[in-house]
C-alpha cells in the first residue's frame, strides 16, 4: 500500500493497530504525520518498495533496524528503509512519551549525583 495512513492525523489510528497486537506497520510510503504517529506511539512503520510481495497470511520477521524483512512462508528477503538510530531508540524505550522520561530522569538522576 502506498500513502500508508493517508487522511488519519490523530494518533487514535496507529494507537488502535497496536492496540490490536500489530507489532509492525510494512508499506511501499506511509503519510507523513500517520508515520510519526505510530514512531511516537512506539509502533514502527517501515518503508518497503517491495511490500506487494508479502502476500495475507505470509509470517513475516521485521528488523527495522537493519532494513531488512524475512518472509518466513516463502523464504524471500525483502530490503527496506532502515528506520533512523534515534527513532529505534525512541521504539525502544516504547515510543516517545517513554522515552522522554527516561531522559528526563537520566537528567534528574545527573543532576541529584553532581551535587
């Protein structure tokens, strides 16, 4: 799908996928502000020209990182945008309100230990 998102500027959209126990978003481009919302919400979204090639029902492993999707049904790899360090650092954390209290209390914890 391309323009993966299109016309959805509230966070709901990619809240419900997650919500429903989508761990990965895979298209051929997403909207802009539906891929933010998803990273933001700690559900990553991966740009991958080739997403036609994943049929429903394909099991699929997703790096992000790497750029990389294994399609286990069929063996096939599938190369994709590797999602950005500093993004996969905010899905770490799990998304990016998360993530800013783990900075702020990193921060906290700076400050308290250098008085």
């Amino acid at each position: 799908r391309r323009n993966f998102g299109t016309g959805s500027s509230r966070e709901q959209a990619p809240q419900a996928l997650k919500h429903l126990g989508v761990a990965a978003l895979v298209a051929e481009s997403f909207a802009g502000l539906f891929y933010r919302n998803a990273i933001n919400l700690g559900l990553p979204a991966v740009v991958c020209a080739d997403a036609r090639r994943i049929r429903a029902g394909d099991q699929v492993r997703v790096d992000p990182q790497a750029g990389r999707i294994e399609n286990l049904t069929t063996g096939e790899a599938l190369a994709c945008e590797p999602i950005p360090a500093h993004l996969m650092q905010m899905l770490g954390d799990g998304g990016l309100v998360p993530h800013l209290e783990k900075r702020l209390a990193r921060q906290r914890q700076s400050g308290e230990s250098g008085r």
